[in-house]
C-alpha cells in the first residue's frame, strides 16, 4: 500500500497497519512458539479475526450507500463490486454485504459485540437470522430488543450450533406471556410455506434406476425417517446382533444411504393395494408382462406398466420376485402375444395365511435378519411361481425386500437350514 494511501482516514491507517504486521511474520514458524503463547496466539488471531470481519463489513455497507463505491463504479451492489475485484465469489459477498446491512440497520448490538471481539461472525449470522425469521409486525419493539440482547449474551457461551438451538426458543425466553400464540402463529406460517413448496420429481436416469427428489413438509420428512430407521437402526442392530446391515454374500458392511434407500424400497412395496385410491376404475394395480419362454428360462426380460403409456423393462427375477405381491398382476404371454395367464391377486397368498405365518415366525427367516415379519413379503419357498408354485400355507416363507431379491437372484445359492432359517450365498 503506498503512502498516499495511507491518507488521513482511520480505517486507512488501520489497512496499511495490518498489512505491515502481517509482512513482518510472513515467514515466521509458529511452530517455534511456546505452548503459553501458542495458545494465546490462537485465541487472540480467532478473535480479531471477528473484529477484523466486522470491520470490513462497515465498509463494504458504506459502500453501498449514495455515493458510495459501488455506484461510483457502476456497480449493481456492492457484493458485485467486491466479487469482481477479489474473485471471491458472488454468493460469499452477498453473505457478507446481507449481515453488514442487518448489523447497520437493524441489530446494532450484534455489531457491537463482533467489534469488541465477544462474538464470532458464525455466530452473528445466525442471530440475525433467528431475529430477522421473528414477526416484526406481530412482536413488540421493546421484545426484540430483549431478545437481541440476551443472544448476544448467549454468543459469549455457546458455538453457532447451540446458539441456533436457543435462538429458536428465544420468545418462550424473552416474552413468556406471549409465547405460546407467537409460536402457533409461527408454525401455521412454517406449515403453510412449507405445503406451498411441497414437490415430488423422479427423473429416469437410463442406467435402471430414478432420481426421486422431494421437498416435504417437516412433519412428514420425521414420520418418513423414523419408518426407516426402524428397518435401519444401527443400535437396534448391534443390541440384537442383526446382520442385515451386510451383503449376506460377501459380509460387505452396506452404506447407511443404501440402508436407507432399501428401506424406502421395502416401504413402498409394503403399501397394501386395497387401502390405494381407485385407478382406472379398480384397485390400484401393476401388470408385468412377460413371455412365457423367457418367464421359464430366465432368459429375457418382462415390462413393467404402471400409468398412461411408461413402461420399464425389468429382469426375470425381478419378475418372478414382485409376482409374489398382491395388487401386482403378472401377464403371461405366448409365441404370438397371446395372454395365457393373467394372473389375480386371490392366487397369491392370503392375508389370513400371512397372519398364520406370523404367529410361526416373528422376523425375515434370512439368517441373522431381525426384520419384523409383519414388514416382509410373500415368497414360495419350494416351486418358483413361474413353475406351478402352490399358495398352501407350509409353502409360505416371510423374506424381507434384501433377502427376497436374494431368492430370485440366479448369482446366489439358497440353503434352508435344520431351524428354519434361510442361508444365501453369492455363487463362486
């Protein structure tokens, strides 16, 4: 920084100060530090590092003024000045031109506390958060004051996190007496944004499989998750020595994204057809379509319909495996595409046989797997469907979706041992 720089303005003098103190440590080790100091050093850098930001912060918000930089520039804002001369990015900038406002305008003693070093500009952003999302229009002057006041004590004690946990109760804190309408009215608010932006999308990727992406409200995201954990829970696991969490083959441990993700496989295939509004006039129903040569030779593959003209190929074993469910039809086609079965669901297996084969077993007769019973599907444990199997109740095995796919899957071996349970194994 030249000397004509250094000028008569303060914040100036304090610019080329710091550029100064910095060159001359430039290249020194802090490894050579004593401990005491080393410590105190760290502290000490964290904490001018806040007052250092909210400096910078006071000018980046002059710089957005009338007459400031940025429209002496010609630029829109000054987080598009600053952007383009310090190739920081444009979103960095506009998050920090956002808390220079907020500290300028609004909460004066955020700002006080990040120049005095008592806070950290982590902790800033999320105070000014929690009460910018409060209702100014329904909260009283002298309650946000309050309210400001005691998170700027809480940032002297607690780290962003806890600070964000405490700062969402800050009413039931500050204003008591009005809490409970405060948060009623809060939630209907959150409710309402949060049916407005509900969306659900699944996008084919061609590889076999979809992307579902979706944005629920809160309240259903906690119903979904705690249904999935139950088939997930790592403790529930290791309290009974479930072994579901690993490929039965290989003993491979399986990610918790792919735990999940067949749980929300097994949630879907679990929903009972009857109870589904009507489609097309009856129950909701999938019809797979496969030819009679390939459904016996394994050779092949079926087609999946569900609604309007989409149609998904799908392997015979794949086939084979969801001909076990109810409310999934399977049509069997001869040489020259004639129907000669179109199979109904009072083949399948009933409800009163699946009742009696859970008082038999309570959880997936996979070895080592503790999922409940009352969660697993139909699965012919002698003759394959395709081949003639009987419903008879001695024929019914409970399989939960992992080790169902496993039992129509032609790389593994199926064992039925002498206590019931069922062994796979990846064929060598």
């Amino acid at each position: 920084m030249s000397v004509q720089a250094v000028a008569e303005h303060p914040v100036s003098r304090c610019v080329a100060e710091m550029a100064a103190s910095l060159a001359a440590v430039r290249d020194v080790d802090a490894i050579y530090l004593p401990a005491a100091a080393h410590r105190d050093a760290l502290v000490e850098l964290t904490r001018l590092a806040g007052q250092l930001e909210e400096l910078r912060m006071r000018v980046i918000d002059a710089a957005g003024g009338p007459g400031g930089l940025a429209q002496d520039d010609g630029a829109r804002s000054p987080a598009s000045w600053l952007a383009s001369r310090t190739l920081t990015g444009y979103g960095a900038a506009r998050r920090a031109e956002l808390l220079a406002s907020a500290i300028s305008q609004r909460w004066g003693r955020v700002g006080e506390a990040l120049a005095d070093g008592r806070m950290r500009v982590e902790q800033a952003h999320v105070i000014v958060k929690a009460l910018d999302d409060l209702p100014s229009d329904e909260v009283a002057a002298d309650v946000l004051d309050r309210a400001e006041a005691h998170l700027v004590a809480l940032a002297e004690t607690y780290e962003p996190r806890k600070l964000e946990l405490l700062a969402s109760r800050i009413l039931e804190v500050v204003a008591p007496e009005h809490y409970d309408e405060l948060e009623r009215q809060a939630l209907e608010r959150a409710q309402r944004r949060a049916n407005n932006a509900t969306r659900l999308t699944i996008h084919p990727r061609g590889d076999g499989a979809s992307d579902v992406k979706a944005r629920v409200p809160d309240a259903v995201a906690s119903r979904l998750r705690t249904l999935l954990e139950a088939w997930t829970s790592p403790r529930h696991a290791a309290s009974s020595g479930d072994v579901s969490g690993r490929d039965p083959a290989t003993g491979a441990r399986l990610t918790q994204e792919r735990l999940m993700g067949l749980a929300f496989c097994s949630l879907l295939e679990s929903v009972d057809p009857a109870r589904l509004p009507a489609h097309g006039g009856a129950s909701t129903q999938i019809v797979i379509t496969i030819d009679l040569e390939a459904l016996r030779s394994g050779l092949g593959h079926g087609t999946l319909a569900t609604s309007g003209d989409r149609e998904t190929p799908v392997s015979v074993g794949e086939v084979r495996r969801l001909a076990c469910h109810a409310g999934i039809v399977p049509a069997v086609l001869g040489s020259r595409s004639e129907v000669l079965d179109l199979g109904r669901s009072s083949r399948l297996f009933s409800p009163a046989q699946r009742r009696a084969a859970l008082l038999r077993r309570r959880t997936c007769a996979g070895q080592g797997c503790t999922i409940p019973a009352a969660w697993c599907e139909a699965h012919h444990r002698r003759d394959p469907w395709s081949q003639g199997g009987t419903t008879d109740l001695d024929d019914l095995e409970l399989l939960c979706l992992w080790h169902h796919q496993r039992a129509h899957d032609p790389t593994y071996t199926t064992e039925r041992l002498a206590n019931g349970d069922v062994r796979f194994a990846r064929r060598t």
